[in-house]
C-alpha cells in the first residue's frame, strides 16, 4: 500500500463519514447545515483525489481500489441516516436500490478483478449521471429545510426517485460485467 497525497485525500472522505454522523445528531439547530457542508466537502474531495493522482502521476492501485469504497461508505451511511430520520417508505425504498446496486457493483467488480478482468470494468457515462443526481439528491435531503422559499427536501426526493430509476437502468444485463 502506497499512502501518497491523492490517497490521503482519500482517506480523509473516510475520516469525514463519522464526523458527519456526529454532527447529524448534534441536538443543534444547524446540524443540517453542517451535514451538508460536510457531504459537499467529501464530494470535492472524491474530484480532487482523482484529479491529482492523474495530474500528479501519482495513481495506484490501492487508491484506485479505496476511491469508489470511500464513495460508497459515504453514501451509504448518509443515506442510512436520512432514512432514519425521515423514516418513511418513500425515502427508504429508493435508498434500499442505490445500496443495494452499489453493494452489487462492489462485488461484481472485485470479483473481476479477482478473475484478471478488472480493465474490463469502466463507469458508463449513465452511471456518472447517475452519481451526479445521486450526489445532488442527497445534498438536498440533509439540508432538509426550504432555501429561499424553494422546497429543497422535496427537490431531494424527486431527485432520489430519479437517481434510484437511474441506479437500476445502469445495473448491467446479466452476464455482462458493469
């Protein structure tokens, strides 16, 4: 395992998935806030880990396997934590399919890399608009509350549905690796 600057930056998205759990609880009346600055943080990080280990020719293959793990640790406890909170079948519905596919997609993936397959598995551009509306949904739903007259959870849930409808239009045909 090589520990360089890009998987640092890696690691401290891990690091970021309790301190926003923490936060969520806070009894604070700006803990969505915080939450929610917290996510975005995490997501600039997910751009600039990437982005340097190109830039900087610092790719491998440890980062390459932590990257998308610490993606999914993230997303899935937040939205673990936004289903609890909201507590709700409209939103635990689409947050079991995003899970679920994610889980898929990381075993899947793994498995072909276990097989020798793994420059075989590349992100589809609808699975990058899915992550997109996916991220973006997310955002909105740990903010909860209106911005500016705007009803940003229920933006939030829309874009959930969305992202989860996408989640499982990514999926692959059977038989065929993501």
């Amino acid at each position: 395992m090589e520990f360089n600057l890009p998987t640092n930056i890696t690691l401290l998205r891990i690091a970021l998935i309790p301190l926003l759990t923490v936060v969520f609880y806070l009894p604070w009346e700006q803990s969505n806030v915080a939450c929610t600055l917290i996510f975005i943080i995490a997501g600039l990080t997910d751009w600039l880990d990437g982005y340097l280990a190109r830039k900087m020719q610092m790719e491998t293959p440890f980062g390459a396997f932590l990257d998308p793990v610490a993606d999914k640790l993230m997303v899935a406890m937040v939205l673990v934590l936004i289903v609890q909170q909201q507590a709700s079948p409209s939103i635990a519905i689409p947050a079991a399919i995003i899970i679920g596919r994610e889980i898929t997609i990381a075993s899947l993936r793994e498995w072909m890399a276990e097989i020798g397959q793994r420059a075989t598995v590349k992100v589809s551009q609808l699975a990058k608009w899915k992550t997109g509306i996916q991220m973006l949904s997310i955002g909105l739903l740990l903010y909860r509350d209106d911005l500016l007259g705007v009803p940003v959870n229920t933006i939030g849930y829309w874009l959930l549905y969305i992202a989860a409808i996408l989640t499982l239009w990514s999926m692959p045909p059977s038989g065929r690796p993501p």
